[in-house]
C-alpha cells in the first residue's frame, strides 16, 4: 500500500516537494525526556511495523503498562536496539559488543555490569527514517532504518576476534509486559529466527490472559567464527537452539577494522514464516544504504503533502517533527500476504484483490481518547486513504469479536482509558466522504457501541453505558469494589458519552435512520443533565437527580478521568453555543481567557514537572487529552480573536525544540496526538467538532507560517491542492484582520471541509490588533 500510495503522490506533487529535504526539519530526539516507549523510533517509515530503536532503560519494564520507558534524553548510555515499538508491544533486542561476552544488559548505574556503553549527543544522528550512534565502549557505530515490515541494522566494528551480536529475544522489553515463552534459534543456512510470547499489562487488564507475540527471521551478510545460546549469565556454547522465557543467542566474528555487519530482519504478528516472506518481499535484494535512502525518500513524500514557508526554522522543526510523530504511531499489524492476528489469538486473512494483494491493512493502536481533536482530523485532510484503511482495520475486530476496541495491540483489546470513541472516528470519517469501507457494517458496530450495554466485554469500554441510556447520563456512585471505569468517572464519561451520541447521531440522519437518530441525540443532550446553573460548572449527579455534595472543581478522579471540573466543564465540542448561551457569553468569555492566563504560567501544562499526568489539577491542561479543543471556542462565543491569541501561545510555548522541552515538559504523546495538534493548530485550522457535522467545517484561528501548501489525495477530494496564505504575518502581527476565500470575503472565522477539499486558496490578512467581526 505505501509503495502504491508513494508512486501517487510523487506523481502529484509539486517541484517545491522535489527538491525541498523535509526529512532535515525532523528532529526525534525531542521530547524524549520520559516519553512512552513508542516515541522515539527514527528506524521506521510511516504507519511501518518494523520500529527500530535504540534503549536506554527498556529492559527495565514499567509496572503498569503505561509508564516512561525506552528511550531517555537524560541518559547517558544505550543497552541494545529493540525491533517492535507499539502500544504494549515491544521487543526482539539486538546489542553489538567487543570483548567479553556479557548476555545481561547493564544497568544505567553502571554501564560494566552487563551488556551497554556509553554515547555522546555528538555522536547522535536521527531523522525520520534513519539513526546512527557511536557506542564508546565497543568502538561500534550502530546505524538503523527500515522497510515497512523489515529492520535494517548494520554495525560497523573496530578490529578483532571478539566482535559479539546478541539477539536478546525472550526477556522483557518497553511496554510489552512479563515473558511468557520465547524461542531463538540457527536455521543451516545460517538465519537467526525466533519469537516471544508476552503479556503487558493493558492486555491482562482489558482482556485477561489474552497474549502478544512477534516473531522475526533474520539474515546477516557475514557468517560468525563462533556461536551459542544464553539465558540470562549461563551460556552454551555451540548450541543453536533455546527456548522459553530469557532466551538469546550469540554470535561471535573476527572482524577488520571499520567492518560493517548487516542484519535485515523480517518481522511479524502472525508467525516465522511469514516474518521470512515479509523480509523476501520487501527487503530480499536490498543494501542497508538503498533501504535508508527509500525510507527518508518515503518521509519525504508523506512529510511533503503540507509544505510550510517561514523564515523560523524552529517551527518548522516543530511542525514537521509533530507531522512525523503523527504518522510514526498506529502502525501495521498484518502481513503482506493479508494474515493478521485475530483478537481470539488465531491467525486470520484479509481479502485479497485481483492481484493477489491485500485489500487493505491491519494496523495497532493506542486508544482512540481524544485523538479527534488532532490525528483523525489531520488523517482526514491529508492522509484520508490510512484513515479508510484505519475504520477497515478496526472493523476487523468487530468482525472478529463482535466490539469495537478503542484501542487494539494485536486486535486484543487495550483500551487504556475503559471508554470508547471509534464509533465517533467511524462517523467523522463518512462525513468527510471517506466512504471506501463497508457503511453498513461500521454503522451497526458504531450504534451498538453506543447504546449496547449487553453482555459488554471490559476491553470494549463504557461499561456503564446501560445507565447512561437509562437516566440520560451516567449516574455517579461514590464508593464501590468494581473496576474504576465502571463508578469513579460518571462526569466525564457522561461528556463523552454524548459527544459520541451525537457524532453517531448525525450519521443516523443521513442515513435515514430516524428511529436512531432520535435516541441518540437525545443522549447527545446528556450534557444538560449534569449542567449545574448555580456553580456554572459541569457536575456529577446522583441517580436520584442530585447533584454530588461537598464538590470541587479542581478535584481529580472523582467523577472526572485524568481531569476535574474545570477542565471537563467545557467538553461540549458538539454543542458550544449552546454551553456559551447557558453560561453566558461574556462570562463566558472571561472565565475561559482567564483559565489561559493563569494556565500560562505553567506553560499550559504541570510547569516544569517531567510526569505523565503533572497539571491534572490545573484549569487547563495541555499535556492531555479532555481539554485539548478549548482554546478554539472562542470561534463560537464571538471572540475568534481570543483562538488565535492562545492557540498560538500554546504552539509556541508548549511545543519546544529539545529533548527535555519538546511536548510539554516529559508529556504523554500518545503516538502522535500532541504532534498532530502542533500540526493542525499551527496551520491555523481546528474543528472542534471532530469533523462530526453533516457537512462539517474548520475553525480558523492565525497560522505561524506565511504560507501553507495542502496536497489533496485525489482518490478521494476534488481538488488538487489547498493553500493558506498569511500576509504580514510575524511575531507581532498575530491577529487575523480579513479571510478571503478564493477572491470572496468571509464574515466568519469558519471554512467548510468540502471547500478545502475542492481545493483552492484562503488569505489572511495579519496584523497587530485583536479583530472579533469580519
């Protein structure tokens, strides 16, 4: 599919995206202080499976499945280069030594206990598709990239008869959880196969006893002097085979100065023989050099379908490094003969077209959780053909398991956040004419999802949609022995709930479901129920209609996930005027400038603190996900001025350029979400309705760039490309003046999907002064 897409878009692209190098503005190393372990994987290509990367702790594991882990900025030294970087999935290490043979890798305390050495940034090259590093210890350079489904490494060594590669495959790694069994061993013509079988966390939580497995066959371009297995410090020396959990092998060489070793690795969901047609079919006749230069010229392509012009290099970096982590995640699960992992742990097969080929791929997923707001629209407007494939992908499950995931390693169900917006994403999708899968089939799981609480498995989440339907919102229980998903966030998900009612709703309408349609938008208005006029604050209620004693606004986890009152009292992406007419305009308004003023302080986020969840308690909190479209409303209570003064202080003071100040400060990327927002808010185009409308439509707030260049995929939109002029545009002239549409003046802050698509240009006019009427 990439290869086919690649072919169309070189084909339509503009002689800028010929010769401008996008790759150079991308910079991984950002915002790896304490990023989740599928953050930093520069040895990959978009939406691939093979993410090759190097560790600094992720053999250390993390407790409960979500937690830092990887890839450190702050640290000073690399154990080995993990093949598999998804959510929860992680593993099959490759370490190159010298010397003594260690089979345990070292500690970041000290490097000499086991197998790790020590870098320098210097050292350091990464881009979207490549890395390199010198590893002072061994006097090793490790250099990485990728094919979709292959992982190229290539080790060049000084000289001597002790140059080691380990194949470290059965012992914990990232986010993939304890080992349940693994395999390594040496085929006679010398290949290095193998799998291991793990249970992270999310799975035992969502879908107990469910498993992960990846398998890999493995090709190097140079036979060893020596060879053996290990486990853990005890190795055999000569053996070819080992099995169960710890299990590596070791190969030994004598090797010239500067010599380099080639390993291509054929990866795999489904089994060794497949990892082995991946790695013939993708990767049989490639040199390490020509798959680096089809990777970054596989970046270039998908990075050049938005082109930004200014003469800030630093948001450029931004952008294209936000653009790279938002097609770095989400990436392949199936083969590429079709066979993909079933969510009952069996082995299932995509159609195939008149080809032979795959009709389309199967890809895993971090939950769906507020990624409306950034990816889904970003997929809908420049990648639509991976957002169709996205809705195939998980309608597959369904098929499969008869729920929709919100989010899915290897179709096991790892909702991460116990709720459930695919159905949403479904909806946004057909509204934006992606219509290329079966409608029928996505409608019957996206409406089940939302009223269904049958029977209703734990990794399908809302699982107190029965009461949401049954009250008109979900009644909140102070106390209880079940899951927290079930009782403690009776506020937020109520907001959910009916945000997703509505999406579903409106998809009900055009397709002449009106029986739907009338239930789901009365839940659609769940919202109301919980409106508190005398505190103006969104509040949980009781199930005899009252609302919770002894209530605080700023209190986390009581009635509210990863978030309070203040942050989920304006979670009414669907209805925002009508949230503005029920607290009233100007108070409103002030009350929402007011929470940007006070949240900047703390950078709009938990301040300086490197942790997943700092600024939950804040009034506004960038670094996650329930209050990511605030700063847009002002486009509906007649301030858009006020969008463009703080969407864009957040891009610039939020959003940073180094390891340690990149998402925040050691924020929770979320495979792209932040990234993506960067994205579209920096383009100065957000909609926050999710695209959910019949015919739905972008806010516009002030673009950083002077320019903007959308090319459109053809396959799907009428127009060629999209373009964003903004003329006077500076540090200072932030404030949008005028919208001009294709020579025609717009009153309002506010341009509809479809003219997008048809293509054409919008101008904006900047200047200093804030300007609310058009």
């Amino acid at each position: 599919m990439i290869v086919f897409l690649l072919f169309f878009f070189q084909n339509s692209a503009t002689a800028q995206t010929a010769k401008t190098d996008f790759t150079s503005f991308v910079d991984p190393l950002i915002g790896t202080a304490h990023c989740r372990w599928f953050h930093f994987t520069p040895g990959s290509v978009p939406f691939g499976m093979a993410k090759a990367a190097p560790s600094t702790n992720g053999h250390y594991g993390n407790k409960s499945g979500w937690e830092a882990i990887g890839y450190d900025f702050r640290h000073e030294s690399i154990e080995g280069f993990a093949n598999f970087h998804e959510f929860q999935i992680g593993g099959v290490v490759f370490a190159p030594i010298t010397g003594k043979l260690q089979t345990i890798p070292g500690k970041l305390e000290n490097t000499q206990e086991g197998y790790r050495s020590l870098f320098d940034r210097k050292d350091e090259q990464a881009t979207s598709g490549y890395y390199s590093v010198l590893l002072k210890e061994y006097g090793i350079k490790a250099e990485l990239t990728a094919t979709e489904r292959v992982a190229f490494h290539r080790y060049t060594f000084p000289a001597g008869n002790e140059s080691h590669i380990l194949f470290d495959i059965g012992n914990r790694q990232g986010e993939s959880g304890r080992v349940k069994d693994a395999k390594v061993y040496m085929t006679p013509d010398g290949r290095i196969e193998g799998f291991v079988t793990t249970l992270p966390e999310y799975v035992q939580k969502y879908q107990a006893g469910a498993e992960v497995s990846m398998y890999f066959s493995a090709v190097l371009d140079k036979k060893p002097t020596a060879f053996g297995v290990f486990k853990g410090n005890e190795q055999q020396a000569g053996k070819k085979e080992l099995s169960g959990e710890g299990a590596g092998m070791y190969l030994t060489f004598a090797t010239k100065a500067n010599e380099a070793i080639t390993i291509k690795a054929g990866l795999s969901y489904t089994s060794i023989e497949n990892a082995r047609l991946n790695l013939q079919a993708e990767a049989a006749n490639l040199t390490f050099d020509q798959a680096k230069n089809q990777a970054l010229s596989t970046w270039n392509t998908y990075l050049g379908r938005i082109q930004v012009e200014t003469p800030n290099r630093s948001d450029k970096v931004k952008f294209y490094t936000g653009l790279y982590h938002a097609l770095l995640g989400r990436g392949l699960a199936s083969d590429v003969n079709g066979a993909y992992p079933k969510n009952d742990g069996t082995v299932g097969q995509i159609p195939l077209d008149k080809n032979k080929r795959p009709q389309h791929h199967h890809y895993n997923s971090d939950a769906i959780w507020g990624a409306f707001w950034n990816l889904t629209q970003l997929w809908a407007l420049a990648y639509p053909e991976y957002y169709s494939e996205f809705v195939k992908s998980q309608l597959l499950v369904y098929k499969d398991a008869g729920w929709l995931g919100d989010g899915i390693a290897n179709s096991k169900y790892v909702s991460g956040v116990g709720t459930n917006f695919v159905s949403l994403v479904m909806a946004s999708a057909y509204m934006c004419g992606i219509r290329d899968f079966d409608v029928n089939l996505a409608y019957e799981a996206s409406l089940k999802n939302e009223i269904d609480g049958n029977n209703r498995p734990r990794g399908a989440g809302k699982l107190d949609v029965d009461r949401f339907v049954k009250y008109g919102f979900v009644n909140h229980i102070d106390k209880s022995d079940a899951s927290d998903e079930i009782w403690r966030f009776s506020g937020s998900h109520t907001l959910e709930y009916a945000f997703s009612s509505f999406a579903v709703g409106q998809w009900a309408k055009l397709l002449g479901k009106e029986k739907d349609y009338t239930e789901l938008m009365r839940l659609s208005k769940a919202w109301e129920q919980i409106y508190d006029p005398k505190t103006q604050f969104l509040r949980p209620k009781y199930a005899n209609g009252k609302f919770i004693d002894n209530f605080k606004p700023t209190e986390v986890w009581r009635g509210f996930q990863e978030g309070n009152a203040w942050q989920y009292t304006f979670y009414v992406p669907h209805e925002p005027e009508s949230l503005v007419a029920k607290v009233g305009k100007d108070q409103f308004n002030a009350r929402l400038d007011s929470i940007f003023t006070v949240s900047q302080k703390a950078v709009f986020g938990g301040g300086k603190n490197i942790d997943a969840f700092a600024g939950l308690e804040g009034l506004y909190n960038h670094g996650n996900q329930p209050n990511l479209h605030i700063s847009w409303l002002f486009n509906h209570s007649g301030k858009p001025s006020l969008t463009q003064k703080w969407a864009r202080a957040i891009c610039n003071e939020f959003y940073g350029t180094e390891g340690v100040h990149g998402y925040g400060y050691g924020q929770d990327e979320d495979q792209g979400q932040l990234g993506a927002w960067y994205v579209m808010a920096s383009m100065g185009l957000f909609d926050v309705k999710a695209l959910t409308e019949t015919q739905p439509s972008f806010g516009i707030g002030s673009p950083l760039f002077t320019k903007i260049t959308i090319e459109l995929n053809q396959k799907y939109y009428k127009g060629k490309q999209f373009v964003i002029e903004a003329r006077n545009n500076s540090k200072e002239n932030s404030y949008v003046q005028s919208f001009t549409l294709n020579g025609k003046k717009l009153n309002q802050p506010f341009v509809s999907f479809k003219t997008v698509t048809d293509g054409g240009t919008l101008i904006l006019e900047m200047g200093n002064k804030p300007k609310d009427e058009y």
